[in-house]
C-alpha cells in the first residue's frame, strides 16, 4: 500500500477519500499544479478539455479522470504521457433521464403547454401518446441501453442499432447499414453515438431525410454528429429535441433556436455538482492507486 496525492477542483470532493491513505491538493486547473508529482487529477465538471493543457505542469505518468463519458478532444489537449479516463458508470442515468424527458415533452406536447401558461392561453392539445410508438436508438453502448431500459416500460417498440449486427438479451442490434431501412419506420430516432470520424456529421440530409415526416430527432450525443444546416433544412417537416448542437454555445441569432421543438444547453449528463456516483468513481480510482491495481475506465494513454 502506498500513500498518493489526488488533486480535485474544491475541498468538497475531498471527503470521497476519508480513510484513505490519499492526500489531497485542491487544484482547479486554472493554473499551473500546486505541485509537480500528483498521482491523479480530477478535472473539473463542465469546462472544456482545452484545460488539459495545464497537465503540463504536472509529471507525467498521472491518471486524469474526467467527469463525462466523452472524451474527443482530449487528445488534441493534453501532454503526452498520461492516462485518461471517463466517467462511465456515472453519466449513463442522468443522460437517459434526460433523453426520455425529452421524448415525453415533445410527444406530449408539454412543451408547447408551458409556452401557453406564459400567456394565460387555456388550449387544450390532442397528442399521440408514448404506447405503441417505435423509437430507433442509434449507439449501444452505456447510454443507449439505458434510454431503452427506460423506453420499455412506457410501451415503446425499440429498434436499435450500432456498428455491427448481433444479438443481447433485448433481442437484435441492427448494424448501421440498415439505418436507411429503419429510419422510416421511427416515430422517435434517439442519437446515442459517440463522437469520431465515422459519427461526424452522420445525421446529415440523406439520413434526415428518409425519417418519416412528423418524427422526432433527440440528439444527447455531440452536435457534431448532426449537420446543423441540415437539421434546419429539415424542421417542421420533422421535429427536433437536442441538448447539443454544433456550434456551443449557440449564438442567440440561430435560426436552430427557433427550428427546435426543444433546446437545452448541453445538460443531459450533468447533475448536481460533486455528483455521489462522481465521488464513489474517484474513491474507487484512488483506492485502486492505493493498492498498485490498474484504474478503471482508462480509455486514452496520451
């Protein structure tokens, strides 16, 4: 057993390491490091991955734990010789919440509801109802089991589809060369991928536009798997739900604020700050490096 220095963004995350053998230097990245040899670094929540760069002040050889599941970018940012992990098996729940409040919104017209409770408007909506609806979600991975584990009871037919075909315990995952049969067929397309160069700008027209006319778009992955010009092509003819878009922030001029049925910025996997399943994941890293085992969810070596 060996005593490690983890650095986080504030005292409050310091109590994921009561008992531990772990000393800790609060380091909000926006500086140089408090000091040179730091075994992990916790980087703060809802900033960009540019910060990484500040890695430089730090030897290398660090486990940096980010706070999303999505880690593109952190490559371009930070210093070579470092082990980055995500947080998966954090942001899976929160983010299928999310999706599924807005496919209810926007299906139930609630949305529409709350803008007439602004001006005092008593009109009555006839919407379809979730039952026996077909949702298509794109990406398998932690997110998207989870937006279908959600679905399900709701009474929602579930398609879904990744990079290659196979079977689960939901029964058949389609590959993506099938999404131009399926697409039709989708009252609701959920994009659930995550980001690289086989994902960029693959909602694009062809892909909008073999969705049925009235159908839902909801985008929780990145704004740079849809082609904005496209979704704005597309609006009104189908309807769209994101909580990213392509640029962030949108500027306020965006013909895609008012092209969207819903629009939210980018918070889907965010919840409170020093989420309790967050500091469960760094007392878990840190009694890993306490033990000499190897972290979890290590998914880039810079």
């Amino acid at each position: 057993m060996t005593r490690i220095v983890v650095s986080v963004p504030d005292g409050g995350y310091a109590r994921a390491f009561r008992d531990l053998d772990v000393e800790v230097a609060v380091w909000p990245m926006d500086g140089p490091a408090p000091r040179r040899a730091i075994d992990m670094v916790a980087v703060p929540e809802y900033r960009e991955f540019a910060l990484l760069e500040r890695l430089d002040s730090v030897e290398p050889g660090s486990l940096v734990q980010l706070a999303s599941i999505g880690y593109d970018g952190a490559a371009e940012h930070a210093p070579a010789g470092f082990a980055v992990a995500n947080a998966a098996g954090v942001r899976e729940a929160p983010t299928a919440e999310f999706a599924v409040g807005l496919i209810v919104a926007a299906l139930r017209g609630i949305h529409l509801a709350a803008r007439n409770q602004t001006s005092g408007s008593w009109n009555r909506l006839l919407v379809p109802a979730m039952a026996g609806s077909t949702a298509l979600i794109v990406g398998t991975g932690g997110v998207g089991r989870a937006i279908a584990d959600r679905l399900v009871p709701f009474g929602v037919d579930i398609l879904r589809v990744a990079r290659s075909e196979r079977e689960d315990d939901l029964g058949r995952v389609h590959s993506r060369e099938d999404l131009g049969e399926l697409l039709p067929r989708a009252d609701v397309v959920v994009i659930a991928v995550p980001l690289d160069d086989a994902t960029r700008r693959m909602v694009d027209d062809s892909f909008l536009g073999s969705m049925r006319d009235g159908a839902l778009l909801v985008n929780i992955a990145r704004g740079e798997v849809a082609d904005t010009d496209a979704l704005v092509r597309h609006a009104g003819r189908i309807r769209l739900a994101l909580d990213v878009v392509d640029p962030e922030p949108l500027p306020a001029d965006h013909p895609l604020w008012q092209a969207a049925d819903l629009l939210t910025p980018h918070m889907a996997g965010l919840p409170a700050k020093r989420d309790p399943r967050l500091l469960a994941l760094l007392r878990r890293q840190a009694e890993h490096l306490v033990a000499g085992e190897a972290p979890e969810n290590v998914v880039l070596h810079t």
